[in-house]
C-alpha cells in the first residue's frame, strides 16, 4: 500500500492510497479485494491527468506502475507487447536504437500504456495520425469478477472502443500491443518561424501541416489588439540520417513546492515577450534531439511544483474548423484580459483522421492547451472560456479538466452513455460522479 498519490496539477487536492501487485496473474484477486472493502476503485497509471479524471470516488486507487514488463518485441515489424504500466519513455529507451518511434506521442514521455489509452493521448502529427488509439493493436482489459478479456478492432469491439479515451472506466487494462513507425536517426529536422497574430498562424497552418509529420505553435497568452495569438510556429520530421542514439540531456529539478505560485503577471509576461523575441522571423531550420521536440517539460522533474501549494488547472480546449478562427480570437482575447496563463501555451491543428475511440477528445479544428495557477478568479474566466467553446460547438479534453459542468460534457460528448452501458460498475472516478451523476 502506497499512500499519497494526487493528480499531477494537484486540484482537486485529494490524496489517493494506492494498492499494487507484483504480477498480472495478482490482479483480480487485489481488484476484488480493494472493489469489496471500498464500493469502487480504479486504475492509476503515472499520475500523468491534471485534474481529477484519475483520482477514484472512493480515494483508493489500483497503482498499475508496478506491472511495468515487456513480454514480447518484434524488431522487424516495429511491435511492442507490454504490461500496462511501461512507460513511453521506457519503450523509446528500447526501440530508437532499434529503428522505431511512438506512431503518437503526447507532450510527456512519464504517461503509462494503459494511461495514452485510457485518455486516448495525440500529439502534433494528429492530422496524419490521429491519436494513440489508432495504433493499438490489442489489449487485455480485466472486469470485476469476469474472466480477462482480450480486446481488439475484431475481438470484443465494443469494449475496445469504450475503452480508448475511456477514462479507465471499462476495466483494468493490463497488457497492451502497439505498432511503432520506422525511422531512421534519433534526431528531428524541424523549421520554425515567429508569427504576429493568429491570422498568421492560421496561414502557416494551411501552408506547411501538409508537408510535415509534426506541427504545433508557441503562442503568447498575453498578447493583445493585433498581436492577438502571436507566437512561434514549428514543424519538423525525422531526419533521414544520422545517429539512432539516445540523447544524453541532463534533468533538472524542482527540490520544493513554494507556498505561492511562481507564475505571476509579471514573471509571465517578460517570459513570453522574451521567448517570442528570442525566436527568428525568417524561416529557420535546425536539428534537434527527439526529447526537447516532443518533450520540453520532461526536461524539469516536478515541474509542477513552481504553480504552488494551492496547484493549478490547465484548461485544453477543441473548436471545430468552421469556426475556429473567431473562437480562438475571442476565447485569446479573454484570457489576455483576464491576465492569467502560462509559459507553454500550446495551439494546434488537428485533422479529420477519426479516432478508434468513443470518447476521444480531437475532432477536426484547433485546440488551445494552457496552465493557470489556482486562484479564486478562476472560476470566472473558466465560465467565460467554456461559453465560448459551447458556443462554437467545441469541448474541453477531459484528461485535462477539474471543472466542466455535467451539462457540457454530455452535450459535448453524447456518445457517453456508450461508455455508461459499458462501464464497470466497480469502477468510477471522481471526474464521472461529477459529470454523470
């Protein structure tokens, strides 16, 4: 038993015990046990969720890190069988030097298999890609008191597809199959470039997500009037040679947890007014590692310490195409007056390829992802920014969310009652008694 366990943006600031086994043949009999004592549990990962999506109704959680084994590789084909609790970071340790990348891959490598399922994780190749779910071969799912299941596009389908971006709601997933991608070096070739406004952005959009794997924008929360959305603008592919090593890039750390935020008005606004200065405003390209590309967070252990004691909520957000353009101005527009954000702010472009889950988050438009520290104005800004989204017929990512209404989640999410039908009945998280109940 483990005790202490939270959500990674520490809001809601609930404490989970965590309960584990050693083997996969131990699972069902700690599921019934910890399900019986306590009415509900659920599966926990790498504590990756921001909000409370991964904490369970009853605070007793089934911690799946220690069923972290590979079981079977296969080189040639670029296929990984792994226990549900091996992380990203542990497969690309094992499969760069191989020749194979993750086909999708979050904004964290430190998110477990059963974890990049259960939330159905994209990333910035979503428009050639779609998301992780796309990729997943087979898993096995255990239910309380059920024989385990293997699920698949062929073999309990309805299970399958309930439980990629299911919220670990329909079982415990504990084995998982995956297709890699070839490549050929370790390092990224990327072109970046600073934009003036959102208008910008959605040019460059257009131009280049097409001709590249991976596409993604910086942008500045604070920038007002006809700065609105500006940013810095980055694709980029594998490289076609070079070196399969891993980079060697040492880790910083956060040793403490201030008792305030060190995001600040201030501290935010020289960092975004630098950062987009910093960056050329002609076309660049450069060679990268793969980890500051994909993951430049991971870099700094327990980063999220620096939002404070009282934690943070990021809010992430999808508007559909027709009207993304005005919603992102309108919605960048309030939280600039609002004052409030984040150094990392993240907007995309996702594509129309369709997700193998029910209730997987992208659709085709742009989504908007930033941190904001806990504070009591807040919830203001959060009822103006969820307005809009409503409005524009968009939705919040629930991996991400510690304050969607119930009525915007079902509207948003109308497959949910698939997911209802399908749930384990011993298993439920505070985010669905507070969405569904």
């Amino acid at each position: 038993m483990k005790l202490g366990l939270h959500s990674w943006g520490r809001y809601p600031d609930v404490s989970q015990v965590a309960h584990s086994c050693g083997w996969e043949c131990d699972m069902p009999e700690l599921m019934r046990r910890v399900a019986d004592a306590h009415g509900s549990t659920l599966p926990y990962g790498n504590g990756r969720s921001y909000g409370d999506s991964c904490l369970a109704a009853s605070d007793q959680v089934l911690y799946m890190r220690t069923l972290g084994r590979f079981l079977k590789v296969d080189w040639n084909e670029g296929t990984v069988l792994a226990e549900a609790g091996v992380t990203l970071a542990e497969i690309l340790a094992l499969s760069i030097p191989k020749g194979w990348f993750l086909s999708v891959t979050p904004g964290t490598q430190f998110v477990t298999l059963g974890g990049a399922i259960g939330n159905d994780v994209h990333g910035k190749n979503h428009h050639l890609r779609g998301t992780f779910g796309n990729h997943v071969r087979r898993f096995g799912l255990l239910r309380h008191g059920q024989e385990p299941l293997t699920c698949s596009p062929t073999e309990n389908s309805d299970l399958y597809a309930a439980s990629i971006g299911g919220l670990g709601l329909t079982g415990v997933i504990t084995w998982v199959e995956i297709q890699l991608i070839p490549i050929r070096s370790s390092q990224i070739d990327s072109t970046l470039v600073r934009f003036e406004n959102l208008d910008e952005f959605f040019a460059l959009s257009a131009e280049l997500d097409h001709q590249h794997e991976y596409s993604v924008a910086w942008i500045d929360c604070l920038a007002k009037g006809n700065k609105t959305g500006r940013g810095v603008f980055m694709v980029g592919d594998h490289a076609q040679y070079g070196t399969l090593a891993m980079s060697e890039r040492s880790k910083l750390r956060v040793p403490l947890t201030p008792p305030v935020s060190l995001i600040n008005k201030l501290s935010l606004r020289a960092f975004n007014e630098m950062y987009w200065r910093r960056h050329p405003g002609r076309r660049t390209r450069q060679r990268v590692d793969y980890e500051p590309f994909f993951y430049p967070l991971d870099r700094v252990l327990h980063w999220n310490r620096i939002y404070g004691r009282k934690g943070f909520q990021q809010y992430q957000c999808i508007v559909p195409e027709a009207v993304a353009k005005p919603a992102m101005r309108e919605i960048l527009g309030a939280i600039a007056d609002s004052g409030q954000g984040s150094f990392l702010a993240v907007l995309k472009r996702c594509g129309d390829v369709a997700s193998a889950g029910v209730l997987s988050f992208p659709l085709p438009g742009t989504s908007l992802a930033l941190d904001f520290p806990q504070t009591a104005d807040l919830e203001v800004l959060f009822a103006r920014l969820d307005a809009i989204v409503r409005e524009a017929g968009g939705r919040l990512y629930p991996a991400k969310d510690a304050h969607m209404s119930g009525s915007d989640f079902r509207q948003a999410y109308p497959a949910w009652e698939r997911l209802e039908a399908l749930r384990d009945p011993f298993l439920i998280s505070r985010f669905w008694k507070r969405v569904i109940a």
